[in-house]
C-alpha cells in the first residue's frame, strides 16, 4: 500500500490547527483500511484530544460497518503518539487499548517526555512500528518544536520596520509610521505564528503598543514578555497590558533571559523593540531568524538609525532567505547562517 499519500493527507490535515494547537506541536492521524481512508483526526486545540485519539473516537463509530475490528486498520500519525500524561492520557496506551496492530510515524517526538519512549511502548505490545515517512516535512511544519527541544532554547526572530535609509523613527520621539498598511496587515499574520511577543520598557511607554495578533481566525494569542526595569508604566492605560498576562522581566543579560525559558513551553519569540534592545540582541549571537520591512520613505537627519555601522545584517551573520514586496514596502527574510 502507497502510505505516503495518508501521510501527506495527515500533514495537511495537521496545519489547519497550527494557530490553535500551538504551543503544542501541529499532529495529524489517519486509520486505513486497503485503500480507504476510514477516520481522520488531528490536534485541534492546546489542552484536547490528540489526533490519534481523534481518529480512534471517529473510526468507533463506524465498528462494524466500515470494518470489523481495528486490527484491520493501520494507523498513519505525522508525530510519535506520546507515552505520558499531561493535560491528556497517553496516546500509546489508547492505540494499544483500541487492537490497532500497525503504526506508520512520520517522525520521532524530540520532546524528553516522549522521546521513543511511545515507540518502544507500542512496540513492547506487538505492534508493528514504521518510522520516517516525510520526516523532514513533519520536521518543518513544526520547526519551532523540534529547534526548542534539540537546542533546549526557543526559536527566536527579530521583526523590524525600517525607512529607506534604515531609520527606526523620529529623533523627537514621535511615533509614526514607516510602512504602509499592507505591511502592518502582514505583521499580524507573523505574531500569529509565534507563542510569545517581547519588547523593552521604552516601546511600551513610547508607542503604547497592543502587540498582539489581530486577524480573522481562530488562535492562541502570543504571550507577552517585557524586558525592563522601569516602575513608572501605566498597567491599567497602557495597551500592552490590556488583553494579556504579561511576564516581567528584569534581568539585562540575554542569555540568562533566553535560557530562563529552557523548561517553559514557550517554542518561540518574536522580539518587536527600539534600535538598542534589538541591536543587543543581534550582538548576542542567539537570533535565528530577521525580517526587515522596509519602505522607500527617508527620514533623513530626523531619524534614528537602526544600526551604526554598513552592512550590519551581513555583520551579524544573516543571509537573505527570501524577499517579496507588499504595495512599496519591501518584506526581506533573513536567516543566521554563522551558528
């Protein structure tokens, strides 16, 4: 039997819950019987079922109809099923308890909790067990899970707006806008994707940003993370505050702050700030990722640079993955390419 083609349904099946299911990882489940797909299932929501759970529940209702007992079926899951309980049971123990006797996996769990410990359970219980079909689109459908769980630290992304001649704004202070509406629209579906948004003290109390995900489906808003050590904010006034817990940080050293997320289930940042947060950031040596939208307006004298020096992108290590524009602005990807 060709299992890619469930797999690749499975995949797909999984992205539809990318903005509800995170910070959990995307997972999509099919049961099989020949050539016909029997129940489908996926994990929809942070804190639900799990797709194989979902696909098990769904194929119950069709016992004796559709097949006569599930050890006819195959089971087709894009993420190991998971070998201990959390906010739910143990997807291993309901793919045994159900009669399934054979699992096709797309990809290992790097997840510690999990970590082949679900495998060898099923495998413990005469199961037979394939792993590795479209592993690496698994991987990249969730690439901000495996990266959190192999290098035990959240993926993390600069988002900036820039004028023509990289000015982040007005000397004055005054808060204006560098890019077009288009853009900003853009940026939306970029929080989106992300399990938490970090800014410093002065942003807040300059911009009074919201700095949460404003779209038009379903998700789980990012967390929000302050850096700063200022007492003086507004809490009930300012923006930022108004539709979020927010975490408060003060400690200065990003690599204490980075890997004071080491055991949370924060798989990535998205750092929104002034030129001095961000450019201490990017000194770090810790940013994976850069997006520069950049528009053909010059601020001139009356702006504040983003960077000292030329090139500084370059400098800090970063390659230009992919660029698009959006109306005049220009969308530019920048990937670090020096670790």
């Amino acid at each position: 039997m060709n299992f890619e083609k469930y797999m690749l349904r499975a995949i797909s099946l999984a992205d539809t819950y990318k903005y509800t299911a995170k910070p959990n990882p995307v997972v999509g489940a099919l049961l099989v019987k020949d050539d016909l797909i029997i129940s489908e299932g996926a994990h929809e929501r942070f804190g639900g079922n799990h797709a194989e759970v979902n696909a098990i529940a769904l194929a119950n209702k069709k016992l004796g109809s559709a097949f006569n007992s599930f050890t006819e079926l195959t089971l087709i899951c894009t993420l190991e099923p998971c070998n201990h309980s959390g906010k739910t049971g143990p997807c291993s123990q309901a793919i045994i308890d159900s009669g399934i006797k054979k699992v096709i996996i797309g990809s290992k769990d790097p997840n510690p909790k999990v970590a082949g410990q679900g495998i060898e359970k099923l495998l413990q219980n005469g199961i037979d067990v394939e792993t590795g079909l479209c592993e690496e689109l698994v991987r990249k459908q969730n690439k901000f899970f495996f990266f959190k769980h192999e290098k035990k630290r959240p993926y993390l992304t600069i988002k900036i707006a820039a004028s023509a001649d990289w000015k982040s704004h007005n000397i004055d202070g005054e808060s204006i806008w560098i890019t077009s509406k288009e853009s900003r629209q853009d940026v939306q579906i970029v929080r989106a994707q992300y399990d938490a948004i970090l800014t410093g003290g002065n942003t807040v109390k300059n911009d009074n940003p919201r700095m949460n995900a404003r779209v038009d489906f379903e998700l789980n808003q990012p967390k929000k993370i302050l850096l700063s050590n200022k007492d003086n904010l507004n809490k009930l006034e300012n923006n930022f505050f108004k539709d979020a817990d927010v975490q408060i940080l003060k400690e200065r050293d990003i690599k204490k702050i980075i890997e004071g997320f080491r055991e949370s289930d924060v798989c990535s940042i998205l750092i929104e700030a002034g030129p001095k947060l961000v450019n201490a950031f990017l000194s770090s040596n810790l940013v994976d990722e850069l997006i520069i939208y950049q528009s053909n307006n010059i601020l001139g004298s009356n702006g504040v640079a983003w960077f000292t020096e030329d090139n500084a992108v370059e400098n800090f290590g970063f390659k230009l993955e992919s660029s698009y524009k959006i109306m005049t602005d220009t969308k530019n990807t920048y990937k670090n390419v020096k670790r």
